[in-house]
C-alpha cells in the first residue's frame, strides 16, 4: 500500500519527533483518519523522504516519530525553467501543478503586456503562497522530493534577464525556426517561455527576440497558455531528459 506523503516546512531527521503544522496535522488525523501507530512520510524539499509513524495524535497536535531518512533520486536529468505568462485562477494552477509533475525545476511567472492579471503587493504575497501550496501538493502525489523553485512574478524583460544565461531559451511557435528533432540543448538546460491568454504581444515577441529567445515548432496550432507549457516540457523531457 502507498503510504501518505507530507510535505512539512521543518527540519527532518532520523530519530526526531515532529509537531506537525495545523494543516497537515489535520489531513492525517481527521481527513485519512489514520492513528496512532500508523506509518506516513514526511519531506521538506531536502532530496530525501523521511519515514514515520505517528506517535500521538491529541486535541492540538499531532506528533511524528521519524525512524529513517533516504535519498530520492527522480529528479529529471534536464534543467526545465518555465517562464510563465500569469493566467487567471485555476489556469494557473493546473500550469503549476502539471508543471511540477513532469519534472520542471523553476517557475518564474511573468507579467506581459497582455497579462490580464493585475497583482498589487498583498495579492502577489498571497497569490505566491497559494502557488507554493499548489507546488507541494503536486510534489506529494508525484513523489518529488525536491520542491520546483517559484519566483516572485516579474516583468517579462527582467524574467528574460535573470534566467540562466547558458540555458537553450525557446518560446512556442508554429512557424519557429527550429523542431524537436532538429534541435540540440547544450549544458542540459533550457528555459520555456509560454505567454498569457492573450498572447505574446509584438514588442513581447521583440524583447524575447533580444534575450536570445529562438521560436520552437510543436505543430501548426496555436495553443492555449495552460497547454502549451506543459506540451512543451512534456516533449522536451521526452526528447532530452527522462528518457
């Protein structure tokens, strides 16, 4: 049987007793029911998942003897960065929930000039919280061990900056200059970059164009932003990564 997997923000080792976060805590005991004495797994991000049983389930807490610690080694060979034109609501947390499952390894999103999505200093702090959640959830059921890593949105222009320089950089495009099956990643990364529902704009276009940004090929349909990222890391990890 699968045990559970629970993704907790605190320090783990073999051999500690861990107060689990209120949440947690309440997935387990009163949503999974499980009991005292029952096995589950704990990771926070460190490679490695850490077996447990439950020592006391009370009131206000609930408490984790960890037994062992051991490496998990599923991580993609390829270096995948999305670069991630903000969509609305549940779009974008299909993107990153996918995303995380087929092995990306950073999520920058993106303000473009079409993004429909308009975030002041509260929203982005609570919008990137509820990311994170969507992030660890996914790396739950997956079985990643490692947490993708999420930036703080950006203009597009300084996403394109920051983004690892020797990277492949590609952005979605039916009449791109280069396919699949004739293009080659050097360095084992490559960054994807997907607009928001309304597309890349021409000075979008332009501005990718200057940070060395190259058109893929993936058909000759346009596709919606919460396709198109996850085709495209699908195929790249097919073709370059988790073969």
């Amino acid at each position: 049987m699968r045990l559970t997997r629970c993704y907790v923000a605190l320090p783990l080792q073999a051999g500690a007793r861990v107060v689990l976060p209120e949440l947690v805590a309440n997935h387990l005991a009163r949503v999974l029911r499980l009991r005292e004495g029952d096995a589950c797994v704990l990771f926070n991000g460190d490679g490695q998942d850490h077996d447990g049983r439950i020592a006391s389930i009370g009131k206000r807490e609930v408490v984790v003897e960890l037994q062992a610690s051991r490496a998990v080694d599923n991580e993609s060979p390829l270096h995948v960065t999305l670069l991630q034109g903000i969509a609305r609501g549940e779009k974008m947390d299909l993107i990153l929930q996918k995303a995380t499952e087929l092995g990306v390894a950073a999520v920058v999103p993106v303000m473009a000039e079409r993004t429909e999505v308009k975030l002041d200093a509260e929203r982005t702090e609570k919008r990137m919280a509820h990311w994170r959640s969507v992030i660890a959830s996914a790396c739950e059921q997956s079985g990643r061990a490692r947490l993708p890593t999420l930036s703080a949105p950006a203009a597009l222009a300084e996403a394109a900056r920051i983004v690892q320089a020797d990277a492949t950089k590609l952005t979605l495009d039916p009449t791109g200059d280069v396919s699949l099956a004739t293009m080659q990643i050097v360095g084992g990364a490559v960054v994807v970059a997907i607009g928001p529902e309304g597309g890349w704009s021409p000075r979008d276009r332009d501005t990718l164009s200057a940070a060395g940004f190259t058109g893929l090929r993936l058909g000759p349909r346009i596709l919606r932003t919460e396709t198109a990222g996850l085709a495209a890391i699908a195929a790249l990890q097919s073709r370059f990564g988790d073969l």
